[in-house]
C-alpha cells in the first residue's frame, strides 16, 4: 500500500498548470457560460409586452392629471410608476 505522499495524482484540467491558475483566478461570473439564447419571436413579444405597459402608463399618467383636482392624483400616479417599473423588468 502507497502512502498519499507518493500516489500518483492526475490532473484535474487536461492543461497545463498555467493556464489552471489563470482560469482559477478569474471571477466565476466569466467562468460558467451558459448555451442559452433568447429566440426572435420571444425578443418580439418582449417588445410587445413593453410597449403596452409603457403607453398604459402614459395613459394612467395623462387620464389621472385630466380627471383628479391636484390633491388626488396620488393613486394614478402609483398605479402609473408601478407600469413603468413593470415594463422595465
């Protein structure tokens, strides 16, 4: 029986031991890449969806400031940054 001072060890990576250190010292975020792609007909939709929260909340935004007094514009112009904020995400 051989003790762990003198049993052969392979490699981890099939490259040289550089290149180990170089990939070992990047961040993680550049180290695990993903085959994930976003479709054009779903980039389509993505706009789509955008775009109709985009104008409700123009909507929201001109409907509150032509029907509410000043004092009561309060809950379109939530109700309005909550569909821009929306539409962003």
């Amino acid at each position: 029986m051989s003790s762990p001072s003198t049993r052969c060890v392979p490699p981890l990576l099939p490259f040289p031991r550089r290149s180990l250190r170089i990939r070992l010292t990047r961040p993680l975020s550049l180290q695990l890449v993903a085959n994930i792609d976003i479709t054009t007909a779903a980039s389509d939709w993505l706009w789509a969806v955008f775009a109709v929260m985009g104008l409700s909340a123009i909507a929201l935004l001109v409907l509150g400031h032509a029907t509410r007094p000043i004092g009561e514009r309060a809950f379109h112009e939530l109700a309005a940054a909550l569909c821009f904020t929306a539409s962003i995400a």
